[in-house]
C-alpha cells in the first residue's frame, strides 16, 4: 500500500509534552463499531467495558537508555550520544549513535561523570564494535552484568521520543512519567504509552466492574520512532523486538474469550504480542522470543477484540496498524475530530478506545 495513504496534518500545538494529571483524567475518543465518535476521559474506561472483558497490559520497564560522553580518537574529542536498543551479552549493547558518521570499529568512548561513585569517577567506558548501515553501532563496554545495569541507570538519560525531546530537555520528573505502573521487567527504550493513563484507583474500580487484567511483556524498541522512508508498505522493515506470554496467561485468556469476554489490548504493542502468539484459530499460545510483525490494512485480527491507544504519528506503522483494525477512513474521520477538538498527541497524550471494522 502507498504510505502517503496514512498522512495527515498535525499541528504542533497538539503534541502532548506532559501527561495528563492524573493519568485517568487524559481524554478517551471511543471509536464504535460503525465509526461512531464519543468523548470520555480514561477513567470512564469500567462504564465502557463489560464483566468479563480482559485488559492486556505490558510490564515491560523503559532503562534510561540514552547515553551522553564523548568519542575519544587519540587527541581528539567529539562529543556523542547513544541510545542502546538490543543487548547482545553482558558487555554488549546494540545502539543508535548520533552523529553516527562520526563513529568507527575501535574508536573509545566514555559516558557521564559519576563523581559520586568512586569505581566509576572516571565515567563508563567502552569501545565501537561494529558500524551498521543505518545508524547503529555495536558496543562493548568496559563493565559488564549487573555493574554495567547499575552504571547505565546511574548516568542514563530516559529516551523520550524526539518529537518531545526536541521541545524541551528530558528532566527527573520523566524518570516517573514515562513508566507505567504496571512496569516491571527492564528492556524497553520507549515506554508503551496506552499504559501510562492507568491509576491504582483505576485498576481497582476496574477490577470491581468485573473487568480482568492480564501481563505480556514486549520490550519496546526504536522501531516505534523510526519513520518509515519508503513509498509502500512493501519495501518497509520492522525492527525486531522481544516477547513473552506465559502459558497461564494464555490459557486464562483463551477461557475468557471462551465465555464471551473481550480481549482488550492495552496498546499497539500488547495488540501485537498477542496477534504474533496467536494460532490460526485465535487461540493464544505461549510464546516467547523476537517478533517483527507488520499489521497493516488487509490483516486479520485473530486475538483481539479491542484496542486501547494513543494518538499516533503521520505515515507510521502504528497509524496503519489502527487504521488495519478499526478502518483506514474511520482512522482519518476519528484523528480530524480529535485534532479538531483538541485531543492531546503522541506518547504523553490522550488515548482512543477502537473497535475493529467489523465488530465481533
């Protein structure tokens, strides 16, 4: 398909740069079966929902990934920054550096200044493995396992998406924000933003109204800010990222679905673990490893009966994965009204709640 297909403008002054407080108080466009528009707030979600509907959430858990230092090329220094996105064994990450020209295999580099840490005054140190095509280099630090985790915690930066990050710097308050209540398991370097709007209080009247909740874990990667450069959806790669759903969660989810409950994922990223781990039948399996699955319009949707989401970018693969689920003209009808009505965008922004184009 023609990704020109899923632009649309956007104004500026629509970009979230704060999530709403509280996080149930972000505004919620329902989008009915037959493209029909309603406006809540996230916190109506147990009057919107059914007993025995399930929400699939992701614990995954964003690592301040992003890392600032220097290149160290005998005499000469440049300053660089990294963003880790894939490890590859205790002392490896992959990352994408910027400026990326200005790396090479061999080249030294050392991140932060811990000077309140006396075996890393010196700052974390490491060296370019690898130079990829597209921005990426392999890195292999000094440190390793578990010190390595500590030192990257201690002098890493969260990776807010450019679209904020180019508005304003990245601050100590974001190091709460942009985690979900549910996260738990470390390897995201975005967070998976449909789950930032929940509450304890939220999920405490949820569970009340009889709506269930289970865990996934998809370690979101760079994928998610990447633009997608292509002319057609064909020619476009998807970056891989890793999975897991357990057995007992798949079976619980496969027996609410049985007794006439909804699966409602909370996120494109809960949506796509569920549709990699899925059978041809709908059914749930276990499942964990790498998944790079590309939804767009055409697909069928085998395990989820609802999607609770953000607000997306122009011509990504997320808009078109909404617009595979509920209706590519529906989408467009539904982000005209939102931008019109000044919903908030992107990952600090409002959500939708969308029900597929042909509503089970």
């Amino acid at each position: 398909m023609r990704v020109d297909l899923f632009d649309f403008e956007l104004p500026d002054a629509c970009i979230a740069l704060r999530p709403a407080k509280p996080r149930d108080a972000a505004r919620l466009l329902e989008v009915g079966p037959g493209g029909g528009l309603s406006d809540h707030q996230v916190r109506d979600l147990p009057d919107l929902l059914r007993p025995g509907d399930v929400l699939v959430v992701n614990d995954t858990r964003v690592i301040p990934a992003e890392l600032r230092g220097e290149r160290i090329r005998g005499q000469n220094v440049t300053p660089v920054s990294v963003t880790l996105y894939e490890r590859e064994g205790a002392a490896r990450w992959r990352a994408f550096a910027r400026p990326a020209r200005r790396l090479m295999p061999g080249d030294r580099l050392r991140f932060g200044a811990m000077v309140d840490n006396a075996c890393l005054a010196s700052g974390l140190d490491a060296t370019v493995k690898e130079k990829g095509a597209a921005g990426d280099v392999l890195i292999g630090f000094d440190l390793s396992g578990p010190v390595l985790d500590e030192a990257i915690h201690a002098i890493g930066h969260m990776p807010l998406p450019p679209y904020i990050a180019g508005r304003r710097a990245e601050d100590e308050r974001d190091r709460t924000d942009y985690q979900t209540i549910y996260a738990r398991e470390e390897g995201a370097v975005a967070a998976p933003t449909a789950g930032l709007h929940f509450t304890e209080e939220l999920d405490r009247r949820l569970a009340e109204a009889g709506i269930g909740r289970e865990t996934v874990t998809l370690h979101v990667g760079p994928g998610t800010f990447l633009p997608v450069k292509v002319e057609d959806t064909a020619d476009h790669h998807m970056h891989a990222e890793w999975g897991t759903v357990s057995a007992e969660a798949a079976e619980r989810l496969n027996e609410a679905r049985a007794a006439g409950g909804r699966i409602v994922a909370v996120g494109t990223t809960s949506l796509r673990l569920l549709e990699s781990a899925a059978d041809d039948s709908g059914m749930v399996q276990p499942f964990a490893g790498e998944t790079a699955i590309f939804i767009t319009p055409g697909y069928r949707f085998k395990a989820v009966d609802l999607l609770m989401t953000n607000f997306h970018l122009p011509r990504s693969t997320l808009f078109m994965l909404v617009s595979a689920f509920a209706g590519r003209e529906t989408m467009i009808a539904a982000y005209r009204h939102a931008i019109d009505t000044g919903y908030r965008f992107y990952s600090y922004g409002d959500a939708s709640l969308l029900f597929p184009e042909a509503a089970r």
